[in-house]
C-alpha cells in the first residue's frame, strides 16, 4: 500500500527550513498550492487553499469591524493625480510605488490617474462633499479592496505588486474621539490576530522616520518569525487634521462654528497570510492552526480491493456525522481518490498544514474506533467511533493553543534586553528575535542602529513612552524611551 520512496520523494521537494528560510516559505507557498508566481512581474495568483484562508481572516476580522460600529463600503480604484498631490507628505511617500493610467483606449488623459496605492486621497474628497454638520459624524467606514504599489523585490504574500486589504476611514468630531478610535482598533487587531492567527504580537507606536505618509501618529501590531524577523502585521493611524484641511472636510459644530474633522485609518493585508506560514510552519509544510484552516479534519481511508467499498462507506458515514453534529461547525472532508495512496494521502495533508487527520483502516472498523493524528505535535490518538466529534471539537481547540503557546514561548526566548551596542550586534547575528533597548529619542541613533545592523525600531510601547531607566543603545546618553528593535520584512 504506502510506498515507501513514494513518501521520501514527497517531502524531499521542501527545502528544509533550517537550510534556507527563504527558500522553505516560497517552496510551502507553491508546493501547498495556496499561490504562485504569475507573468506578470511581482503579481501573484492566489490560488483557492490560500484564497480560502484568506476568506476565513476576512469574515472573522468583518464580524468585528462590524462589531465596532463600522460599515463597510467601496471606493474607486483611481486617484486623479492633482488629489494625491494634494498632500504634499502623503505623495512623497507613495510616488516611488505608484503605477499610473495614461490613455483611456488610444486617447491620452487630460490627467493621469494613480491606481490607489492606499484610498486615503479619494475617499477624503468624497467624505468632503458628505460632511457638513457635527450631525454627519463619525463616519465610520471601512473598504475591502486591491492594492498596487509597484514594488522592486516582491515575495510572495509579502511584498507583491497588487495585494488584498481592507483599509478603515473615519471622521470624528474631536482629537479624543480619533485617538481613541485609532487605539479601538489598534486593540481589534491585537485581539484578532492573536485569537485568529494564533500570532503573538507586540504593540506600540511607530517613530517618526517610520509611520505612515501623512500620519501624526502610526501605531502597529508586530509578529515576530521563527527566522527572528519581525513582521509588521497590521497599522492604525491617527492622521490628525492634515488630510481634513487638505481635502476641507469641515462641519458646522453645534456652536455654530465651522471645523475641521479629525480622522483616523487602519489596515491589514493578505500578508497576514505570509507572517501564518512563516510563524507556525515546520520541515514538513504549514501548520495551519484550525480558526482559519480551510479544512480542519481529512479523513484518509487505508484499504484494499476486497475492503475498499466497507471503508469508504464508513468513513462517509463519520464524515457526515460529524458535518451534521449541530454544535461542531468542523470543516471535515474525506479524501476519496484512488489515485494516491494512503502514504502520499498523509505526506500532502501533512504539508497542507491540515490539523488532523483521520485514519481509517480494517482493523480500525473491527475495533469501533478512528486514529486521530495531530498536525502539530504529529501524536496519535485512538478514539472510539462514537466520541469522535467530541474528541475532535475538544483536539482542534488544543491545536489552537498549543501553536499560540508555542509561538508565545519562541518570542520570550527570542527577546532580548540590552543597552549596550556590542551585545545588540552580537545577539542580532546569532540569537536574533526581538531587542528592547533604550533610545535616546534622535533620529540619528535611529538611524545609526539602522546602517549598522539593518535592524530598526519595530514600536515603542505604550509603556516605554514614559520616564525610562538605562541609556540609548546607539550613543549612550540616558534613554528617553524603550524601543523594539528587530530585522523586519
Ligand atoms: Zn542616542
């Protein structure tokens, strides 16, 4: 049945994650069928395993957009040019990566037309015509659109030319209310990626060389990756009044004086998907954990010709028993082909990142009963027929657990305090991880750190923004701050 070099040929296509990290992430992607390069440069086809992970992100961060008091709504994929222009910061930060329209057919356009490489120039214009009276606020809107940013090096999920976002903008009556948003969602993201994603995440404020064009503060979620490269996993901006007075979205207060909104904005994208692989996979593919696996149980039935049709009757029947278990709501599949055996059948789901699987064979008929082996920890349980759906509920929330706590452990382990210069060099090269230093607060440190080490400030922490002990890790003068330093994507 299961041929041996079969299954030693299989695993042999992954290069081992230890060897070349970069190569591991980009084989997992192409070889698990979640996308693929495309002809077009820096484009990426993302094929339906991965487009399914990214519906079950999509629906589980909606459900709390939408909790949040939020709406969802759809902008134009244009930016005339004189709007982008409009806010001088905001276009010097984007014009590298802006890809332009010029001709409508063969006629030229009397102005070219940006495909959005973020919405916050259109939709400001919009919400000027829609704001006139404190009455008309908040608006709390968000967009679930496409991207494009013409990248030079791309990645796949990473860093691609087009990519898939939603991307939140809202208007408030005072710089409380937009703070406070700003931080609200800050806290969703939080929340979402570590419940969701099984991501432990830092959090804190960018530094002003590093937050978003046009931003008065950019506050971020960071995810730290089993290379020890953090990965910025998501941003809330507070934009203050710039892009208000620029696009003069201004409302008559209640005492009759005319304002200029506060705004917020806030983003995560489908590279949420690349920090999944990166932080949870292994040397045999994905680990996916079950919140947003596509499949979260594949039944793999091991016969012969004079068993197969008793043993795909009985796995069909556990199958829809446990599809029909009114409280389970599994996404469970049986895997029917007789193209493939039993063997191969394991080494796919297995790098699929499946997070368990069911064996069914003739003595397990016999018996009454199923083995259950875990993705995660590859241990095998043996479980009789009719707890399965009991058993299985009560495995895939300790799957999602357990690769939580596991990647909560490999952050602690992988974080490193030091105000001295040397030890954060030398732990950048060989612990790697995350670095909590104390900075002076000058650019110039910043910067230093940077051209010395390619490391750079991930967040401050809310609470490494007050009084701190120790010394900047660049220059030595006492530290006004904490900071998070990391090698990033
Ligand atoms: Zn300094």
């Amino acid at each position: 049945m299961t041929r041996k070099g079969e299954e030693k040929e299989f695993v042999k296509e992954l290069t081992p994650k230890s060897v070349d990290f970069s190569q591991w992430y980009v084989d997992v992607i192409r070889k698990t069928d979640m996308a693929d390069y495309t002809t077009i440069k820096g484009c990426m086809v993302i094929k339906p395993y991965g487009y399914a992970i990214w519906e079950n992100i999509k629906s589980a961060l909606d459900r709390r957009i939408k909790e949040t008091g939020h709406q969802n709504a759809y902008f134009p994929l244009f930016v005339p040019e004189s709007l982008l222009k409009l806010e001088a910061e905001h276009v010097k930060g984007f014009a590298p990566e802006v890809a332009w329209v010029t001709h409508g057919g063969d006629e030229p356009l009397e102005e070219r037309l940006a495909i959005r490489p973020t919405s916050e120039a259109i939709i400001c214009s919009i919400y000027a015509k829609w704001v006139q009276s404190y009455r008309d606020l908040p608006i709390l809107i968000n967009q679930w659109a496409n991207i494009v940013r013409w990248e030079k090096v791309t990645r796949l999920f990473l860093r691609t030319t087009e990519f898939l976002w939603q991307e939140g903008h809202t208007c408030h009556r005072t710089y409380e209310e937009a703070q406070e948003e700003t931080l609200r969602m800050l806290g969703v993201y939080k929340e979402f990626v570590e419940t969701e994603l099984a991501l432990p995440v830092i959090c804190g404020e960018k530094t002003e060389s590093e937050k978003f064009a046009g931003a008065q503060k950019t506050y971020c979620i960071e995810a730290l990756m089993a290379d020890g490269k953090s990965l910025q996993a998501g941003t809330s901006h507070n934009l203050g009044q710039h892009f208000a007075r620029v696009f003069g979205i201004k409302f008559l207060d209640e005492d009759q004086t005319e304002k200029y909104v506060w705004q917020t904005s806030w983003g995560v994208s489908t590279r949420l998907i690349g920090g999944v692989v990166m932080a949870h996979g292994d040397d045999s593919g994905l680990v996916l954990h079950p919140r947003i696996a596509p499949i979260q149980l594949i039944f793999v039935p091991i016969y012969t010709t004079a068993t197969q049709t008793a043993i795909c009757e009985k796995v069909h029947s556990l199958n829809s028993q446990i599809l029909q278990s009114i409280n389970s709501q599994i996404r469970s599949e049986p895997d029917f082909r007789d193209t493939y055996t039993p063997g191969w059948k394991f080494n796919e789901w297995e790098m699929k990142g499946v997070p368990l699987r069911a064996e069914v064979g003739p003595k397990d008929i016999q018996k009454k009963q199923v083995v259950l082996v875990r993705r995660d920890t590859h241990e095998k349980i043996i479980v009789p027929e009719e707890d399965l759906t009991e058993k299985v509920v009560t495995l895939l929330r300790e799957i999602q657990e357990g690769i939580y706590s596991k990647a909560l452990a490999f952050r602690e382990e992988h974080t490193t305090r030091t105000d001295r210069f040397e030890e954060f060099k030398e732990v950048l090269e060989t612990k790697k991880g995350f670095l909590i230093s104390g900075w002076c607060g000058s650019p110039e440190c910043e910067e230093k750190v940077k051209e010395e080490t390619k490391a750079t400030i991930r967040c401050i922490p809310s609470e490494g923004c007050n009084q701190v002990e120790g010394y900047c890790v660049a220059c030595g003068k006492p530290a006004q701050k904490k900071a998070y330093f990391a090698r990033a994507y």
